[in-house]
C-alpha cells in the first residue's frame, strides 16, 4: 500500500509537526506491505495530511482526491477525534495498518 | 524552471558585479563578506524553505500566467486565500528566520504595478501592462529576488518634487531617448538591495503634472552602469565582522533586512523596463497599493519574530529562576496578546481584500495601514516587556571574549549563571538573542518600515468614511428630526 505525506505549510504550528511527520514516514517505512511514496505520486493509497492547527489548512479537495483514502492530524486530533500530541504517532500508524490490512 | 534553491540564489548572486560600498570599502563580493552574509542566508530560506515538505503549501503557488508551479515571492494575488497564505508564510519565515528576509518588498512591488499598469493602459492606450506582464513572467521563470525601490530622500519635506532646489532629492527622468530613459536621484533605506538582483524602482507619493518627470517606475539590475549601493549601519554591526558568534545573537540571519542608500547617477533603462514614465496621476494609487501589501505584511512577519522573542524571554525566564513569578507569567501572556493582535490585523486585512480592474487582488487598505500602525507601537511594547524581564545584564554583559579568556572567563562564567543546573552560555545566548531583537535598529525598523506612522494616519483619515460616522450619530440623536415618543 503507497502512502504519501502531506504538510499543511507549518505557519504557526500548535505541535511539533515536522518532528512527528518524520517519525510517521521512518515508522511506516518499517512497516512491511507498505511503501512511502512521494506526495507527487500518481497512485497514493492513504494520504496522510498534517496540519499543526484544528484549522487544518492542508485538508483541501485537491489533496483529498489524490488518495483513495486520507487520515488527518490537525493540531491534537486524528480525524477530527481529539488525541494528545504524545499519541499522535501511534493513532496515525495504528490507522494507516487498519487500512492496509483491509486492502490485502 | 520557476523555483530555484538557496544555494542557487547564492551562485546567482556570485554572478552578478554591483558598485557596493560598507564602511569607507569598496566591496569586491558581497556574498562572502560577513556584513552581509546573514542577510543572504536569511533570502536564501525563502527558496529552500519552498522546497521543504512542512512549508511547500505556504511558500510555493501556481502561476496565474503559466500555470507552473512558482515560489510564492514571485506570485501575483488573485484570491483573498492567496492574500492569508502571504501573512502565514511571512509568519513561518520570521519564525524560523527570527530576522528580515527581505523579499516581500519585490513582491509587494510586483503586485502593486501589475494592477496600476492595467488601470494606465486601460486610461491612456499605453502598452506598460504587457510590458509589464512579459518582465514578470521572466521574474517567475528564474525566481529571481528583486528590492523594491521606493523612499526617496525627499529633501525639504514642505516642497513637492519639482519644488525642490536640488532636483534629485527624488529619482526622475533627465532623458528620454529611442531606445530607453535616464534617471537620476536616490532611494534611500532599500532592504535587500545589495543581496537582490534588481530594484523596482517606484515614485513615493502623490504627484502634480509639474513633477511628471518624477512619476517614475522602472526596473533596474544590480550592476546598472551609474548605480551605486552604500550600504547602512546597523546597531552592534561591527560584531558580524570581528570574529564574534554569541555576541551576534542572530549569527545566521541577523537582525532586520540591511538597508541600503541606492545612488542612481544617470542611470539608463532600456523601454522594456520601464512601466510608468510621466503618468503622474497613476503615481498616489501606485504608492497607496504598494504599501497596502507591505503594511498587510507586518502582523505575518513580525509575529514570526515575536515568537521568537517570546520563546527566548521564556526560556530566559525559566533560567534565571524567574518563570513561575506572577507578573512575568502576566508580561508573557501581555507579549502574546500584542504579537496575536497584529497577526488578527493582517488576516482581517487579507480576509477583506478584492479583485482589483487587472483581476488581482490587493488587502483592505485601512485595516493593513491599521495593522502596521498597530506594529509601530506593539513590538516596542513587547520589547519593553522582554527587557524587563531579561534584566539589565541585557545591556551590561561581557563580551563572549572574556567569557573565553583564560584568566578571567571563569569569573564571568560563575558571575553569568542563573539556575545552578543551566549553563550560563545558555543564558548568554538567550541575553544576546533578546539583545538583537530588541536594541536599536529592529525597533526602528518596526517604527519606519513601510512607512512611517503618520503615513499610516494619513491613508486611515483618507479610508474612513467620516460623513457616515457622523450620519449614524446624528440619526441615533434625532439631529435634524421631530423627536418621537414611543
């Protein structure tokens, strides 16, 4: 399964975004039947948008309809459901697993 | 090509040979003396930070006459999306800059003449907008980072252009020829311009037919025959050249953009490049609209700087045993009410720009000369705030010299510390960091960049609608009207 990350612009981040962005792509890197392709490839799978505020400035239609499915981080929340930034890494990888099992 | 990288810009920089003078020196190469290299690294972020994951969506964008993707430095607004994402990126900048960048005032210039070369044409039948268009598309294709040139030194303030007895006081048009135009005169304070490639040179204020010849706006390089750049003083400057790092502060980026007086001594501009040449009554909205987009700018950019700021007066605070006292927490708290402020005054002037006639769009003129008026006073504050705070070792501190000395550096070590489990070159640094925030010449900067405060008033008493003011008073007073009784 691809997945591709994508940031929001990090104007004023509420949470380490960078930091935890690079800790998602090296553990789903790990992470066997998955691969972590560039957000410019044409066959995303999961996309995974990143935004350091509940304004989530990233989640747009344009970066939405690239991947068949997209998980977003905004601030500290999962998909709109409140998660501390200690957890955020585990929510995300624990999120992107369920949808690859799902496919295979 | 449409975006190049920070190293990039540097070997473009190389190339070029501009007349530049700092402290009495003629300078052979900007980009390795240390006057001036911070300033360069500072520039050099906007292109690699448009390369990085975590800021793309802020600093790149699609140009509106290519369709290519494009450093947002070189984009032309064409939605109020477009005006938020310049605050946030200016934002991100400061932030990770902590200093002046320099780029937007090219930016804004881009902006502003793009529209007022459309309405001039549209006026006179003139061409300056395609003109105008074709230069821009060869900015976006090579990215390149251009000054804007607009302050004049203006003489006798009391006198207009033409009434002036030495001429040049403002940049006009000695000769008009086949081929191209003439100038002579001086910017003055042009941030950027001895590490730009280019100055957009523009008129800075309104004009009467008799200064026609100073209703100019042309693009000039660097390395124009006749163009000399004498670069100013910054408070503390001689550290960046004296083998200092601590003592800097801001060793890499610096502090605000370095200024420059730009000397033009007949300098020639081929037609191509030039976009108003005589046009005096298009001169006040070309003044009005570049300093719309450069006033929205300074609740993005200087924000950036303020958490800067605040982070270090914080952490200064936690090291020196201070953090937890009830009126720091107050004065932190007060510190982020003022930078938010500024920041709520560029979204609200971005969230109520508008399409101008050429298509593009430019902020809310009197809420951007409201934010930048709101800038002139709020970093003072804030930087009084972290004065107060940080102590007055901020000003008294031995240099990082004899915090190395051998003999004496322990004292100043031991004498330097504040939390016995800190280093006090941690709290040196911070000191030194709030030092170049703070002191001298970034204060000035928020003061007179992109106008000076009565400018601000003057566009704030031209923007208010004074006669509805008055109506809604008078209509809740009954004035003019039988009173009734419900």
């Amino acid at each position: 399964m691809n997945v591709a990350l994508k940031y929001c612009g990090s104007c004023n981040p509420q949470i380490e975004l960078s930091d935890i962005g690079h800790k998602i792509e090296e553990a789903l890197q790990e992470a066997p039947d998955i691969e972590v392709v560039p957000r410019s490839s044409k066959a995303i799978d999961v996309m995974v948008i990143l935004c350091g505020c509940p304004r989530a400035c990233g989640d747009k239609k344009r970066i939405r309809k690239r991947a068949s499915h997209c998980i977003v981080v905004a601030g500290e929340s999962v998909d709109l459901v409140p998660v501390a930034e200690k957890d955020l890494l585990s929510q995300v990888i624990q999120k992107v697993k369920s949808l690859s099992t799902a496919k295979s | 090509m449409g975006m190049i990288r920070g190293d990039d810009y540097r070997e473009s920089l190389r190339r070029v040979k501009p007349e530049v003078y700092y402290m009495g020196e003629k300078i052979d190469s900007v980009t390795d003396h240390p006057a001036f290299i911070p300033h360069i690294n500072s520039a050099a972020l906007t292109y690699d930070m448009a390369w990085a994951p975590e800021f793309e969506e802020l600093l790149t964008t699609k140009s509106h006459l290519t369709g290519e993707k494009i450093n947002l430095f070189t984009h032309v607004h064409h939605s109020t999306d477009d005006l938020i994402q310049k605050v946030k990126a200016l934002r991100a900048l400061g932030q990770q800059t902590g200093s002046c960048f320099a780029r937007c005032v090219g930016h804004d210039a881009l902006n502003a003449i793009y529209s007022v070369t459309f309405d001039m044409d549209k006026k006179n039948g003139t061409d300056y907008h395609k003109r105008f268009v074709d230069f821009l598309k060869e900015i976006q294709k090579e990215d390149r980072f251009i000054s804007g040139a607009m302050t004049d030194p203006k003489g006798d303030r009391s006198l207009s252009p033409s009434q002036q007895a030495d001429p040049d006081q403002y940049v006009h048009v000695v000769e008009k020829k086949k081929d191209g135009i003439v100038i002579r005169g001086a910017k003055a304070h042009i941030t950027g311009s001895v590490n730009a490639l280019g100055h957009m040179v523009m008129p800075t204020a309104s004009m009467k037919e008799t200064d026609a010849d100073y209703a100019v706006c042309c693009y000039v390089p660097v390395d124009a025959p006749g163009l000399i750049h004498i670069f100013g003083r910054q408070t503390n400057d001689d550290r960046k050249c004296s083998g200092c790092l601590m003592d800097q502060g801001n060793p890499e980026y610096g502090i605000v953009g370095g200024e420059a007086l730009l000397v033009f001594e007949d300098v020639f501009v081929p037609w191509e490049q030039v976009f108003m040449c005589g046009e005096y009554d298009f001169a006040f909205e070309l003044v009005e609209r570049f300093a719309t987009a450069h006033r929205q700018n300074y609740g993005g950019c200087k924000v950036g700087l303020a958490d800067v700021l605040t982070g270090a007066t914080y952490a200064l605070a936690e090291v020196q045993g201070t953090a937890t006292a009830s009126h720091v927490r107050d004065k932190l708290v007060e510190m982020v009410h003022l930078a938010e402020t500024l920041y709520c005054c560029s979204i609200a002037c971005s969230c109520q720009g508008y399409a101008l006639p050429a298509g593009n769009f430019m902020a809310d003129p009197l809420l951007a000369n409201i934010t930048k008026l709101n800038v002139t006073r709020n970093v003072y504050e804030m930087s009084r705030l972290a004065q107060d705070i940080a102590g007055g070792l901020l000003a008294t501190m031995p240099s990082e010299f004899d915090w190395g000395d051998t003999k004496i550096g322990k004292y100043v070590d031991k004498y330097s510390k504040g939390a016995t489990d800190v280093p006090a070159e941690t709290r040196m640094r911070l000191l030194r960091l709030i030092e170049g925030m703070t002191c001298g010449t970034a204060l000035v900067e928020s003061m007179h960049g992109a106008g000076s405060p009565q400018a601000q008033r003057i566009m704030i008493m031209r923007r208010s609608n004074w006669e509805r003011k008055k109506r809604l008073a008078q209509k809740l007073a009954k004035i003019g009207e039988q009173p009734k009784l419900v």
